[in-house]
C-alpha cells in the first residue's frame, strides 16, 4: 500500500479547491485540513 505524501491544496476554501479537498479526505480520512 502506498503511503500519502503531503499535499498542499491553495484555495481549498473556493470552489474547485473545496471539492479537491473533500475527495482526497474521502479516499484519505486521515488526513488533516488546515485553512
């Protein structure tokens, strides 16, 4: 299994960034969100 590296999502509070955000915490529950 491969293991998540960091991701930096700019704009997860718009629109398109929203939705990124919420389809990786869909496929990576354990990840953390920080706005």
């Amino acid at each position: 299994m491969r293991s998540l590296k960091s991701i930096l999502v700019t704009g997860g509070a718009g629109f398109i960034g929203s939705h990124v955000v919420r389809l990786l915490l869909n496929k990576h529950p354990e990840a953390e969100v920080v706005n």
